[in-house]
C-alpha cells in the first residue's frame, strides 16, 4: 500500500470533443496537519502520479537550491499506451473554504512562478515507467519569507465515444521559503459570527470537502459559530481554533473546536473555521471567546469575542429536541492492525475514522511502542477536527530495521476524540488499535 502523500496531487479532468476541450474541475485535496509540505495531498486514481506531491525548498535571499519530483505513469489495464506528458509551472490558490483553483487567474504577489525552472518540459512515459525531474529555485535577494506554486502535469487520454477526449491533470505543490530570518507566525481572526439553533427544519451536517468523505447525516438543532482566520504574516502556519461559551459572562459553560478545511494558512490568505454543538443550553446571556493557536505555539494566538442571547422558548424547545448519542461518536476501521513483514521493509496501513456525531470532534492520535524500538511505527496526522458526518484517515508507516530479528512484536496506536459540548460532562472517548508486527526472513 502507498502512503498518504506520496503519489497523486492536485487533480482535474477534462472532457471535451475534437481539439475544443471544456473542463469540468474536481479538485482533491487531504486535511494534514504537518506544516506546509503537506497542505495538499491526495491518493493517486490513474495516470501520472508524482512523488512528493508537496515539498518545502528553503533557500537563502539572492541563492539558489534544487528539488527532484518522481513521475510515474501508474499502468491501470494493459491496453494503456506510451503516453505523452506536458510539464509546467503554475499559480495556484487557496480560498477562503479551503478549495482549490490554478492557472494565469491565480496569479499572487508571492508566486514561485518566475524562480523555478525545470529541467523538461515534456516526458514520454511508458506504461508502469518511473522518471525523475529536477527543479532548480533561484530566489531573489529581496525574497523574505514563503512563496508557492504547482508544478502542472497533464496527460492527453485516448479519444473515447462520440469523441470525448479525457485528461488527466496532476501537480504537486512547491513552498519555497527565503530564509532571511527567524519568523512568527501572524494569525488574525478576522470576523466571528454565532447563529443560535433553528427549528423551522432539520440540519444536514455536510462539509464540502472534496478530498475527505462526508456523510449526509441529518441531526437536529444546533449552535454554530464561526470564525474567519487571516494570516497577516510572511510565512504559513497550522492553525487550530476553539471556542469557550461563558454564561453571563463568567462561567465557562461549553468548549467547541471548530474545523476546517485546510488547516494550513498561507500568508494573505483567510480560512473558515466552523463549530457545532447540538448539546442545549439554557436561557441566558453568552459570551463566546474564540481562542486560535498557530503551529502549536502558545506564543502565537489571537482571540476575539462574540455575544448571544438564548431566551427561555428557544431552551426549553432546543431541550425538549435533543436526543443524546449513547454509541460511540467515532467509527474506527479497521480496528486491529496485522503486518508480516521482512526486515528493511516499508509499508503503511491507512486507519479510517468516521463522525457519527452531530457535534464537531477533536481528535488525538498517538503510538504506544510495545516491544517495538523507537523508529518501527510511526502515525500521522497526530491532530486534527472532524466536522459532523466526517471520514479522515491516519497512516500508520512501519519501518522495519534491516538487523530486526523474527519473531513477533506487539504495539499500539492510541486515538482519542473529544466532541463539543458541556464542560462539566464527559466529552472524550478513548479506543486502543492493537497493532501485531511478525517479522520474517525470506
């Protein structure tokens, strides 16, 4: 099995018929936590896959450094043919809800465009063939900071009925940071918006996501707050949002992490952050405090507040509506892990986690080693927030030593989802994936 993040990119395929092609665009992308080399990723579907498809190239103002990108035409059925593949270097954009968009219209202030150059424009590849590229960034000696681009793959298919061409487009994204100094993150929250349950009709909870699977789940009122993230400074950053509901003022009554679409920020560019707490609250005036921390920093946080009223008709409807969940709010699968492996061998197990819940979840994941020495098991992201009706996947990447002895081995992998809801009930569930590791030698 790939990893996550290891073949695939930014995807979009195009039908049209003769030479006049109109594309129809599905962008994909995964909600990582690692900084910035991993703010899109995606598994490869067929055609060209590239390796990484995101990489950070730190350069000096003014100096040069390389990269290298592996190209592989991923062979899907034997009648694929030599194919032709077209490379170039592009603009891209994130927006606000965290979609995806590239090309001439994208074009920013901090564009990577101009410093890269490759060293083809175009590959012939055969079916199941492997090439590698090389880039090389030349920075100017005013750069300061991060800059971006994509490197654009796009491969021509065969003409199928009634004349529709399909293309395959792939890139894999390049953040290329001009190391002047040391940086801090600046992350502003913009504008913060709370909208109290409504019960004229039920609430659909959809994230419009592209990359992660989302569940039509439909689930009853609601409090939803919001808040709009800038990132005001030269450099990006993993944010990660939360909000605490005070009654009166004082009193911490409820916690809500918020979630998002791309948690990565890059500067100029504002992301969403919404939260959902179906648990009802009683009659009274609220304060809400939106706290955001930027890569884990406790030295780089911004807040702001916001204020509701819940009157006594609104509680005692919003109370007499909810309906507690007993079963757990996070669907795990698989929920044990087997791998006979021999040493020196790498390979990584994909654990899908599921929102079953109407509420918005924080969720942890850690290794417990077992019998297992440090650098065998290894799993990512390690945090993230999952919208209701949510699916998000951890890799679990095993590395074995080339001295391993045979035998078997026993580890763990820990995961813990902690929903939005009242401070003083239990909101945190805990489940253990056992993990068996036989080592064989052939």
């Amino acid at each position: 099995m790939r990893p996550a993040g290891v073949a695939g990119g930014l995807r979009r395929k195009c039908s049209g018929r003769g030479s006049a092609a109109s594309c129809h665009c599905t962008w994909i992308g995964a909600l990582l936590t690692i900084p910035l080399s991993l703010l899109l990723a995606s598994p490869a579907e067929a055609g060209v896959a590239l390796s990484p498809m995101q990489q950070q190239v730190v350069v000096k103002p003014g100096g040069e450094a390389e990269f290298a990108i592996t190209v592989e035409y991923v062979r899907r059925s034997p009648e694929d043919a030599r194919t032709r593949v077209k490379v170039e270097v592009v603009d891209f954009f994130v927006s606000r809800d965290g979609a995806l968009s590239f090309g001439p219209e994208t074009q920013h202030a901090r564009s990577a465009v101009q410093w890269i150059a490759l060293d083809a424009q175009e590959l012939v590849l055969e079916p199941g063939q492997t090439k590698k590229m090389t880039g090389k960034v030349s920075a100017p000696p005013s750069a300061d900071g991060d800059y971006w681009a994509a490197i654009l793959m796009t491969m021509g298919g065969q003409k199928h009925e009634q004349g529709v061409n399909v293309i395959l487009r792939t890139a894999a994204a390049v953040f290329v940071r001009a190391a002047r100094r040391n940086y801090t993150p600046r992350p502003t929250i913009r504008a913060v918006d709370v909208s109290p349950p409504q019960f004229d009709e039920q609430v659909v909870a959809m994230v419009h996501d592209t990359s992660e699977e989302t569940d039509a789940t439909t689930h009853g009122p609601a409090l939803t707050v919001q808040a709009d993230v800038t990132n005001t400074g030269l450099v990006g950053f993993a944010a990660s949002c939360k909000a605490y509901v005070y009654l009166g003022g004082r009193r911490r009554l409820a916690a809500i992490p918020l979630h998002a679409l791309r948690r990565q920020i890059l500067p100029g560019h504002e992301r969403r952050f919404v939260g959902i707490m179906p648990t009802p609250l009683p009659a009274g005036e609220y304060t809400v405090r939106f706290t955001l921390e930027a890569d884990s920093n406790a030295a780089s946080r911004a807040f702001r507040e916001a204020t509701f009223r819940i009157g006594a008709d609104v509680a005692q409807r919003w109370k007499e509506s909810f309906q507690r969940q007993n079963l757990p709010h996070l669907q795990i699968e698989p929920r044990r892990i087997s791998q006979v492996l021999t040493p020196g061998r790498f390979t990584a197990v994909g654990i899908s986690i599921t929102n079953r819940s109407g509420a918005t979840m924080e969720v942890r994941c850690r290794t417990a080693e077992g019998d297992l020495t440090d650098g065998w098991l290894d799993a990512s992201p390690t945090e993230f927030t999952l919208a209701p009706g949510m699916r998000h996947s951890i890799v679990c990447r095993f590395r074995t030593p080339l001295d391993a002895k045979e035998g078997l081995y026993s580890a763990a992998l820990a995961i813990e989802g902690e929903s939005a809801g009242l401070v003083q009930e239990s909101r945190r569930e805990q489940y253990g994936i056992p993990v068996s590791i036989e080592v064989v030698r052939k």
